[in-house]
C-alpha cells in the first residue's frame, strides 16, 4: 500500500501536474467570482423587469469611458443607442444577454435606460 501512495505523492510532486493544479484552482476561484459577483452588478428593478419581459432597454456602466472594441461588443447584445460618459445605452437586449453581460467584470453596472 505504501508503493502506491508513495507513487501518487511522486506524480503529484512533478511540475507539471503540480502547474495544472494551480491553473484549476485559478481557474475555478475566477468562476466562482464571475458566478457571485454578476447578479450584483444588475440593478433588481431590471431584474424584476426581466422576469415580466423578454427584452429590455438598459444602461451599462463601465468603469471607464467605453472604447470602440465595448462599442462592438455591446452590438453583439443589442443595439447601441448611445453613449453617455461611462455609460452605454443598448436597446433590445433579451433577458439572457443582459446575465451574460453582468459576468463582464469590468462592468459596474447595468440598469433600466428610460
């Protein structure tokens, strides 16, 4: 019994596995940040919103001015109806566009757009 525990303990001492777990674990904690982190990010008026409706109109805010690449990205929800500041404004995004973007850590904030 000694042998294979001896040999589990050398297999996992090798770089490489040892380089694989640490990646997992990065990876896994980065999941479960994204997971907790993205319903904070929508504003519960919009999620009441989205539990009614298929789509909605909303503001997302970034914590910067948004660049051309958010621009392109956010196009890919929805339609761009604006820019205010940090702000974007997107028309038309469905309700599970809206969980998707909130996973983008760099978003602070999406809620209704009037």
């Amino acid at each position: 019994m000694g042998t294979g525990l001896e040999r589990a303990l050398r297999v996992l001492r090798h770089r490489t596995v040892a380089s694989l777990l640490v990646v997992a674990i990065v990876w896994i904690g980065w999941e479960a940040f994204i997971a907790l982190s993205a319903p904070r990010r929508i504003d519960p008026d919009l999620a009441q919103a989205l539990a009614r409706q298929p789509q909605a109109k909303i503001a997302v805010t970034l914590g910067f001015a948004p660049e051309e690449f958010h621009v392109r990205l956010f196009q890919t929800y929805g339609v761009v109806s604006g820019v205010r500041g940090t702000t974007v404004v997107l028309d038309r995004v469905k309700s599970e566009d809206v969980r998707r973007l909130a996973r983008y850590y760099w978003i602070k904030r999406i809620a209704s757009s009037p």
